[in-house]
C-alpha cells in the first residue's frame, strides 16, 4: 500500500511498519476536530484495513498536538443543528467500520482526546497515551451527551461511578491517571510515544486473527450473557477455532518449540 493510496484528504492512512497500518486524523489546524468528510474518509480506511490480510493491527492517531477535537463545531453550521441525523448518518457508519474491522485497534493519544475524539480513541481496543495527552469528555461544557459510542465503552472500561464523575464534572484525565484508571494500557514521554506503541502494535500483530477476532467478539458479548450463555458462546467459538489451520500452526510451532506463524486461516 502506497501512502494514501485513496486520495484522502483529511486522513493519511500507510502502513507504519509491516503488518501495521497507521490511520492520522490529518487536520491539525483545527485540532484534527471531525467533519463529515473526514468522518466518510475514516470509514473508509477502516472498511480497507479489514479487508487486507496483511494488516493484522491498526493504529490510529493525530497530526500535530491534537488527537482530535471532536465534532468541528465551526467548519459547517449545519453539522451542528440536527445532531440525531449527523450522529446517525456520519458517526455510526464510522463507528460501525471499526467494529467490523475485527483486528486489534490501538488508539494512538498524542494530544487532547476531546468529546468524539474521546469517543474514537475507547473505541479501538487499546489506548497508548502520551504523558502530554488529555482525555476532555467536553459533552457536558456544550450541554450534551456522551455520543459517538461513549456510553457503551466508558462505563465498561473505568465503572459507571468514574464515567459518571468524568462526564458530570466535565473534568480532564491526563495520561497517567488514564493509566491509573485502566483508561489507558501504556503511558509514554512524547517522544517515545511513536516506538512504544509500534512495539506494542508489533506485539498484537502476532496474534492468531481468527482467534483474536472471536475473542475480541466474545468479551463483548459475555458481558451481556449469564454464565451458561458465555459458556455456549465459547464452545460455538472454540469450535471455529479449532477448525482453523492456525490452529494446527500453532500446535506444531509448540512441538518443534519455535514462533508460531499465523496466516488467519
Ligand atoms: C476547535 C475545536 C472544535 C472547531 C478546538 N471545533 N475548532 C457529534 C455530533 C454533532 C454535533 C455535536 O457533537 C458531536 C460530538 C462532539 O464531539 S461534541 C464535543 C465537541 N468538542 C468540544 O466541545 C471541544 C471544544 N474544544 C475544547 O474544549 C478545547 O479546544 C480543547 C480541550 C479540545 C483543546 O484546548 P486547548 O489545547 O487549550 O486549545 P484551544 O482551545 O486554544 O484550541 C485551539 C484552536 O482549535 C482554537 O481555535 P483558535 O482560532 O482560537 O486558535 C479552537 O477554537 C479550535 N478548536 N476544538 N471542536
């Protein structure tokens, strides 16, 4: 894949490394805040990264000092009037690509995470955070909800009770205390930031797919089940698996004791 192989405008999307693509939210003038046009282009790359095999991790991240602003709230006066319609049209398809995507997402926070961008970044699987990052939850300073997928992750990452006190008290979180509270997997010094999380990415990229993709599946749909459905839900899964020919890799990779290679198969 050539650098922006699609003609993006508002993202860069290239691999980072082998294995690794790096989607950049590409507006740093304006904080990388989202407009429906960047929102259609993320949608986009996320839909290609899920359909390249040989991308088996994704990282996502800001341009400049920002991770992203959330919704612009000055590019298009009209993205700001009918919120349920611009929520449902623009957001959700986005969101929804990156859930398909089924492969290990990580959020790259090297800046502020601000309402939406907050959003963004719980909804990849992993937060590495600048030690210069701030996760603003912004809603309640504008007199609004959580949005963009907020509500499902937040309250399953750090408890209702800190969701609650993040968004009531519209207060910041920097990285480290994002540690502290499970918000975040790695904290990093900025400029070690970029190698950390492709170390990290790296690591993740070694995964067997399938079994990382019904995993991922699995835990977040046991949260939903009693133990007799989680329990059902992973033998249907283990059955998948261990029909898969990775399986079978990763046995004999066991025997002849060496690193196994997964080819999602
Ligand atoms: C911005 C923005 C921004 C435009 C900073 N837009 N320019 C979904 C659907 C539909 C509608 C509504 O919402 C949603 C979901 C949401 O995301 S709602 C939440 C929207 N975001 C916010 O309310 C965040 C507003 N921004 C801030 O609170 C601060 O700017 C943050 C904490 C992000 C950064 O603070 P600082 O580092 O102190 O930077 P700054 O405030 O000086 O901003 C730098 C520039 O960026 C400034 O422009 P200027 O011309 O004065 O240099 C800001 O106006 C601009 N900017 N956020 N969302």
């Amino acid at each position: 894949m050539t650098q922006n192989a699609t003609n993006f405008e508002n993202i860069v999307y290239e691999m980072a490394a082998p294995g690794i693509a790096r989607v950049t939210l590409n507006r740093p003038d304006a904080l990388n805040a989202f407009t429906g046009p960047m929102l259609a282009e993320l949608t986009e790359a996320f839909k290609q990264a899920g359909q390249v095999s040989e991308v088996r991790c994704l990282m996502v991240t800001g341009a400049g000092r920002a991770f992203c602003a959330g919704q612009d709230l000055r590019a298009n006066p009209n993205a700001i009037k009918d919120l349920k319609n611009v929520l449902e049209t623009t957001y959700r398809p986005m969101l929804a690509a990156l859930e398909a995507l089924k492969k290990p997402t990580i959020a790259m926070v090297n800046g502020v995470a601000a309402g939406a961008g907050f959003s963004l970044s719980l909804a990849c699987d992993f937060r590495v955070a600048s030690a210069k990052a701030k996760f603003v939850p912004a809603f309640g300073k504008i007199a609004l909800v959580p949005d963009s997928g907020m509500s499902y992750y937040l309250p399953r990452l750090i408890g209702v009770s800190r969701a609650l006190e993040l968004v009531g008290t519209s207060r910041d979180l920097t990285g480290e205390e994002a540690l502290a509270w499970g918000l975040a997997n790695r904290v990093a010094p900025p400029e070690q930031l970029e190698e950390v999380t492709l170390a990290f990415a790296n690591q993740l990229a070694q995964a067997a797919p399938l079994a990382y993709a019904l995993t991922r599946e699995m835990f977040h749909r046991t949260a939903r089940l009693d133990l007799t459905g989680a329990l059902t839900l992973e033998e249907e899964f283990q059955g998948q698996a261990g029909a898969s020919e990775d399986f079978k890799e990763g046995l004999a990779a066991f025997e002849e004791k060496r690193p196994p290679k997964f080819k999602g198969k």
